[in-house]
C-alpha cells in the first residue's frame, strides 16, 4: 500500500532504514513467533514480524536452538530478531555477529520478561532499574550494529511496580544511545499480565520521547483496539501479541483497519480448520520432526477453537494431536459449515493472571546504579533464561 493515502490512520512506520508501511509489529513472544507462526502471519497482514527472543549468551556460543531461533524464511523481510542479554560485552558481540554474518535487519532488545526466575537475579523488565547497566548494554547494541546500518530498538514495561517506573528515563536513555524506536508494554512487573494495560503511560512516553518512534504494547484484541489505542496515545505504531494467538488473521483486520477499510475477516470453522492445517505443515516444515511440531501446536488448539462449538471430547483429542494424519482425522470431525461464533470468539486471549510482587536481589531497589555484588547474580540471570 503507498504511503499516506487520506485514509491513512498513520504515515509509514520508520526504523531507521526501514520503512513499515502498515505500522504493526507481531510481538515476540517465545514459544510463538517462530518461522511458521511468523509465515503464517505474514500471509494474512503487513507489517514488523518478531522472532522469539534469543539470549545473546546462547547466541555467542552458537547453540542448535539459538541459531533455529534466528532462522528465518528467504522472502522474510525485514529480518526482526529480538535478544535478551544482561551483559553489555555479550550483547554487543551477540549483535555482531548478527549483522556481521548477515543474519538479522532488526535486532529488538528485550527489557520487558517479567518472569521470577529472571527479576530474582536482576533480568528483564527490572534491569532498567540499574541505569548504568540499561545505557551500557543498549550501547553496545547500537555500535554494533551501525557499522552495518541495522537499527536496533528496545522493548519494555513501565518499571518494576508502581513506585518503581523507569520507562520514560529509559525511553531517553535509549534515544540518546541511538536507538531507532521504544516499544512500551504498559505493565510493570509488577502487573505480570493482570489487570488491563495503562494507555496512558504510552501517551506519556510519547510526549517524552520525541526524535524516534514509540509504539504501543498491551492489550490489543482487535482491529478497532489498535487504532483506538493510537488516538489515545497518539503512538506511532502497535505491537500485537496474545491477541493474535489462534487468530493470525487479526494481521489483515490491522491492515484494513490502518489503511482505512472498514472490511474484517470473520473466519468460519472452515477457514479455522485450514488455517490450523497451515500452521500444522509450516511447523513441520521447520522443526523437520513431525512429533514435535504438532506437540507444540497443542497449546494453539485453545487459541484457534476460542468461541466455536467443538465439544469436549473432540477439544480434548485436538489438545492431543501428534501426527498429521491424527490432525486431519480431527478436523475432519468438526461442523465445517460452523459459521464465525461472534463475540465468543473475540477480546481477550492467552496469557492472563494475578499481579506478583516480583522477585528481586537483594537490596535491588536501594540505589539505581549496579553494585559490583549484583554482576554476578545477572550472569547467572542470563543462564536460567530459555531462548536458545
Ligand atoms: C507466550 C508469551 C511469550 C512472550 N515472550 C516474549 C518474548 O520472548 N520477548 C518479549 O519481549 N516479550 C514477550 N512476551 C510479551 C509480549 O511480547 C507482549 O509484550 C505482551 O504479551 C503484551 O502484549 P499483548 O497484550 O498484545 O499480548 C510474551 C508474551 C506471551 C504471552
């Protein structure tokens, strides 16, 4: 679609050298965004499509699962890569090698995972506590991949709770380093996924952070979110996640949407089924092990089947698949005729939960520089990460 038609709800999305025309990105989101759910995307909508994230550590040392991580499909492009890392030396050598090797047009830096067993040694969404450390490790980011022109942006929560913020001061960090572009998941770790994400934090990252773009995470179950979460916030571009598990779809709704058009896919069991297909040959295609593909598919059957009649039992053996010779057998089974269930089948999805007082070192929170005490523990905070 060409830039900037009247019915445009925003211009082109710009980061750095890239230009993305419907200024929609497919969230990281491990376990998810791998090559077949991101093909699968790719042919419904437009737009930035992230890989899972990778640690840098496992990067570096080129293990089996960090290089699948990073693998991407030959018409892929931009090729989005998201790394985690808590080491300023290894996230810089991580995006080196890279650009270096070719591998990657957009590195994403993930600040944003929220989990314990990461927030306990000082990792993801509370490292940018440790202001010192959050510059060091999005420089070494930057210079890395400048030489090679790949802009590199940053995702994050709003801090560690309600008393502890950082984004906006990490927002500024991030743009003074050279970064291309901030993401805000308006949660702090504190949230984890409960409650519903604050807008309004995005609107004041927005105002705060003016030279590069900002875009807006959380909470995005439709078309009609995402454009109404942009004239709230008056954010440049969305980040979609949960909201298009089960439903990739929801990438040609954005599309429309974006440019203007009022026309949604509302997909009847027919198209769900052939959609599961789909996803079931891309998944094969690139574990190359049937098993284990569609045992990772099984957490996508709750996702796809949301709202529709399937009955009990049917849902249970679909939970179940491990071939696809059993898959077709099921899908078989189901109402084809079944047309879109509505409502049943829209707003909320995945992942939800309670707020969490999160795990901290130690004395975390007393001062927002790091102590020689703590680079031990984030080290170690990098090993207990899965992502490669
Ligand atoms: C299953 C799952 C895996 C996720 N993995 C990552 C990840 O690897 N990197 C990251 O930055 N965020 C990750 N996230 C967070 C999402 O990118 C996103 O910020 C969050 O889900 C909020 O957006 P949403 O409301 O559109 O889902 C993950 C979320 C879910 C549900």
């Amino acid at each position: 679609m060409s830039e900037q038609t009247s019915a445009n709800v925003l211009p082109p999305l710009r980061i750095g050298p890239l230009t993305v025309d419907t200024p929609v990105v497919l969230a990281p989101m491990a376990g998810v965004t791998n090559r077949a759910f991101r093909r699968l995307c790719r042919e419904h909508g437009a737009g930035l499509y992230v890989a899972e994230m990778v640690t840098s550590r496992a990067l570096v040392e080129r293990t089996p699962e960090s290089l699948r991580i990073i693998r991407h499909d030959e018409d892929e492009r931009p090729r989005s890569v998201q790394v985690y890392g808590v080491d300023p030396a290894t996230v810089g050598a991580a995006v080196r090698m890279l650009v270096d090797e070719d591998r990657a047009d957009h590195v994403d830096l993930n600040f944003g995972c929220p989990v314990p067993k990461v927030t306990r040694k000082g990792g993801g969404a509370v490292l940018p506590w440790k202001r010192g450390l959050f510059t060091a490790i999005v420089t070494a980011a930057v210079q890395a991949a400048a030489p090679r022109g790949v802009p590199v942006t940053v995702k994050m929560r709003k801090g560690i709770d309600a008393e502890h913020l950082t984004y906006v001061e990490a927002g500024l960090i991030a743009q003074d380093a050279g970064v291309a572009a901030v993401a805000l998941h308006a949660r702090t770790a504190a949230d984890y996924y409960s409650g519903t994400a604050d807008w309004d934090a995005i609107a004041t990252l927005k105002e705060a952070v003016t030279d590069i773009p900002v875009l807006g995470n959380g909470d995005i179950w439709s078309a009609e979110d995402a454009v109404e979460m942009v004239r709230r916030t008056g954010c440049d571009g969305v980040v979609v996640g949960r909201g298009c598990q089960g439903r990739p779809w929801l990438f040609a709704d954005l599309a429309a949407a974006f440019h203007g058009s009022p026309v949604r896919v509302r997909p009847g069991m027919a198209q769900v089924a052939a959609t599961v297909r789909r996803h079931a040959e891309l998944m094969v295609e690139d574990l190359e092990d049937e098993a284990r593909a569609l045992r990772e598919l099984r957490k996508h059957m709750a996702w796809y089947f949301k709202g529709y009649v399937v009955g009990g039992e049917l849902r249970a053996q679909l939970g179940l698949v491990d071939s696809l010779a059993r898959l077709d057998e099921l899908l078989g089974l189901l109402d084809l005729e079944q047309p879109y269930p509505g409502a049943g089948a829209e707003g909320q999805r995945g992942r939800a939960g309670s707020p969490k007082r999160p795990l901290l070192p130690q004395g975390w929170l007393d001062s927002r520089e790091l102590g020689a005490d703590f680079e031990r523990a984030l080290r170690e905070a990098e090993l207990s990460v899965s992502g490669g």
